[in-house]
C-alpha cells in the first residue's frame, strides 16, 4: 500500500496528487479530493475569500455546470 502525499503550492491554491499503486485507491477520497479541487476555477479556490463569499462563489460555480 502506497502512502498518498497531499503537497499545497501557494501560489496555485492547488492540490498534488500522487498516484496510488491500485487502481481502487486513485479513487479513494485522498485521492478523488485534490483532483475536484484542482478542477474548480481559479476565483472559487482563492484562499483569501471569506467563508461566506467561497460558499457563494461555490455554489455558482456548481449550479452553472448543471
């Protein structure tokens, strides 16, 4: 069993994933997590948003996708 490594680069905001040796663990939540993360824009992963405007910004996001 492989160990997952999360590593955050700040000027990115965004997630490292390192892959799993098996196939069942790329879908684990360690794993599946930064993937989704990376894959929101750039203003919905800014780091310097209140609590409140991530939730809007977020809740955008998601409902334009639909």
């Amino acid at each position: 069993m492989s160990i997952v490594i999360v590593i955050i680069k700040a000027c990115l905001c965004a997630l490292q994933v390192v892959r799993m040796n098996a196939s069942f663990g790329d879908r684990s939540f360690a794993a599946a997590a930064p993937r989704v993360w990376n894959g929101f824009p750039d203003a919905v992963r800014n780091s310097a948003l209140s609590e409140d405007a991530f939730a809007k910004l977020l809740k955008t996001y998601l409902m334009n996708c639909m």
